[in-house]
C-alpha cells in the first residue's frame, strides 16, 4: 500500500522539478542582464557620441553663421537682385509683341486690297478695316486669315461685321478676328 | 531529516526563482524607464543633427555662394534697373523714354497724355508694400511712315524702360501718313525687401531670371545703340513686311 502511494508522489515530483525551473530561470536572468548591461553601455556611450557631434556641428554652424554675418549686406543686395529680376520677368511676360502682330497681319493681307484701319486690344482682338477692288478678295484674304500652317502666330475666328460697295464699285470691308502665339 | 532536507533545497529553488522574478522585472522597468528614454533622446538629437547638417550644408553653399557673388556686376544691374523699373513715379524718366522712342523711329509725338496721379518728390520706399507692381498708364498719339510704325513697334520691345502696349489703333489717311494711336503703361515698383534669416536660401539664378537678364543684356546692347542711331535706321528689323496701306 505504501509503495502505491511513494510511486504517485515521484511522478508528480518530476513534472515540478523546482530545481530545474530554478537553474533554467538563473540562466535566462543571467543571459538578460548581461543584454541588458551590454545594450545599456552601448546606448550610454552611443548617446554621448551623439550629443558630441550635435554640440560639435553646433559650434561649426556657429562659426558659419558668424562669417556669413560678414557677407549680410551682400546677401541682401543679392536677393533684392533676384527678386527685381523676378519682377522684371513678371512684366515681361505681360508683354505682346506688337511688331510681330502687325507683321503677321500685314503679310496675310492680299495685293489688291488697301488696309486703312487696324486695332489690337490687350486680349488681342483685332478690328480691320479694308478696302477691296473687288468682292474676290475678300476670299482670298479670309483663306489667308485661316492659313495657320507653319505660323508662329494662329489667326482665329475671323468674322466679317460688314461689307459695304461703295459708289466707285469698290468694296469696304470690317472684319474682326483673335490671335494668338503658337 | 529528508523531508526538511527536500524543504530547504525547494525553499532555496523558489528563492532563486524569486530573485530571477525580481531581476527581470526590474531590467524590465530599467528597460523601460532608461533604456527607452535614452534611445528616444537619442532619435530626438539624431533629428537635431540632421537638421544642423541641413543648415550646415546651406550656410556652407551661401558663403560659396556668396564669395562667388561679385559685388559690382550685380550693383551695375542695380544702375539699369533704375532704368528698367524705376523705384518711384519717375514722369520725367518716361517722358524721355517716349521721346526717344519718337526720335529713334522717327515717328512725329502728335500727343503724350498720362495721368500719373499723386507724386511724392521723396517717396518713402519703407513704407511700401515691395511686392506690388504699380502702373502709370498714358495715350500716345504718333504720325509717320510705315516703317516709322514698324521701328516703334520693335523699339517698345526693346525699351530700356519697360513699357507694355494695350491697345493700338492704327490708320492711315489719303496721304499715306499712318496715324498710330496707342494706350500703354510702364511700371515703378519700390525694391523688394528680402526676408533675410539663418534659412533663407540663396538660389542660383532662376530661369525665369535669366530671362529677364537675356533682356537686360539685350537692352544694355540695344539702349545706346537705338538712341544713338535716329530715325527708321534704328530699326533692328529681320524683314520688311508688305505695306498693306499703299493705295492700289
């Protein structure tokens, strides 16, 4: 009967070896606080390394700042330079080129018709007035209004507002268009 | 004997056991109030560097840049800039930017009209607000030859002032003599007043800018030349359109 009972008692004596679980445990806590102390070391002097660097690249820029104070005014005249020229770009690109305008509609007006009235606004609207021998010039001029092949500056919309014979059996004419740059 | 024996060595296992407990949890706590503030701290001074490096780099190109900068070419763009755009409602400046665009065409100033409104002889600049473009607008009235009127167009292009066409109204009469007249403006603005601090950056020249100083360059080479050469000479003209206002 005894026997029975001692046998039980070693089984369970095996499944909670304390001895066991206390070395496993000394280890893992041995092999923890060895991390532990190697990683704090390293963080430590890794964190002194990097504030050396910080305070030295403070004093660097210090050292910078204090020769570029030697260069403040011509920094600032350089920066007001550029932002003049900004400026200057500003309106230069506000700027239409009349001269190529009014080349351009000359040289799409036919022989054998009289231009005596022209006006551009500033969205390029143009008004023409024109005198013509003939009715067929008039179709000659409006095909070469709609010519934009190979030209730097594009004739839109052109509408004729009036024609008008005059008694000499020659013809005046208003039209009106809109161009633009290519 | 062996009972109290058993004891003592489990009460020493559970000792060992509770010391480990213990050891680890504050390596746990350790970790966790040391270890991490001290690798945030380092994150945070690491972010500090790279900023520095930052200013470090620029303040090094600024004073390359700066060095490289030549102080009298720049204060000689500063000399045509008061041409160009002038600080203040300079009247007698563009009167004679007018004229000298009638004389160098050729073209007769039938009329100059300009309201340039209220005029302060000793504009303070301070006061202004650098970022605005202000405008004086005028009417111009001119009679000549076709190529006159070809020579004005090309010599507003190249102004030493800048001026900028609106409108145009162009005639001619039985005579043959063009009648142009011509709504415009030109421009002053006070110098603009660069924000200046450890961040501001020195750009090169931009290419916008480098438009602008092609057409200073140009206007340098143009100003003398165009006022010097009178009349429909001065033209810088590629080709000669057809004159459409010849009376067939």
């Amino acid at each position: 009967m005894e026997k029975n009972i001692n046998l039980a008692l070693e089984e369970k004596k095996k499944k909670f070896d304390l001895t066991k679980i206390s070395l496993y445990s000394q280890i893992f806590t041995f092999i923890t606080l060895v991390i532990f102390l190697i990683s704090s070391t390293v963080i430590f002097f890794y964190r002194i390394k990097v504030l050396n660097s910080l305070d030295s690249l403070k004093k660097e820029n210090e050292t910078y700042q204090l020769q570029l104070s030697n260069y403040k005014d011509k920094e600032a005249l350089y920066l007001t330079y550029l932002l003049r020229l900004d400026q200057i770009e500003k309106i230069l690109s506000l700027r239409t080129d009349y001269y190529q305008i009014i080349k351009e509609i000359f040289n799409r007006i036919p022989s054998n018709t009289s231009l005596y009235s022209l006006a551009v606004d500033k969205k390029r609207n143009i008004n023409i007035k024109i005198s013509l021998l003939d009715s067929a010039n008039l179709k000659v001029l409006i095909n070469n209004l709609n010519n934009n092949e190979n030209k730097e500056i594009v004739i839109a919309k052109p509408v004729i507002q009036s024609v008008v014979r005059k008694p000499d059996k020659t013809f005046e004419a208003a039209l009106s268009f809109s161009l633009d740059f290519k | 004997m062996m009972k109290q024996m058993i004891r003592k060595i489990k009460d020493k296992d559970i000792l060992a056991i509770a010391v480990c407990v213990i050891t680890i949890l504050i390596i746990i706590i350790l970790t966790k109030f040391f270890l991490t503030s001290w690798t945030n701290e380092i994150f945070q001074i690491q972010k500090k560097i790279d900023n520095e490096e930052k200013i470090k780099m620029q303040q090094l190109s600024k004073l390359t840049h700066l060095k490289s900068v030549d102080d009298e070419s720049v204060k000689k763009y500063f000399n045509d800039f008061e041409y160009i755009l002038p600080r203040q409602k300079n009247i007698s400046l563009l009167l004679s930017t007018i004229g000298g665009l009638g004389t160098a065409s050729g073209l007769s100033i039938g009329s100059i009209k300009l309201s340039p409104g209220v005029v302060y002889p000793n504009d303070d600049d301070s006061k202004k607000n650098s970022e605005v473009i202000e405008t004086i607008n005028f009417n111009l009235a001119l009679d000549g030859d076709q190529e006159q009127i070809m020579n004005f167009f090309n010599l507003v292009n190249n102004s030493k002032q800048l001026l900028n066409l609106i409108n145009i109204n162009l005639g001619v009469d039985k005579e043959n003599i063009w009648h142009l007249k011509v709504e415009a403006e030109s421009y002053f603005a006070p110098l603009p007043k660069p924000n200046i601090n450890q961040m501001t950056e020195l750009s090169v020249v931009s290419k916008n800018q480098q438009k602008a100083l092609k057409q200073i360059g140009n206007l340098r080479q143009l100003f003398n030349v165009s006022l010097l050469i009178s009349g429909s000479s001065a033209a810088v003209l590629n080709q000669e359109p057809r004159n459409p206002f010849l009376t067939y």
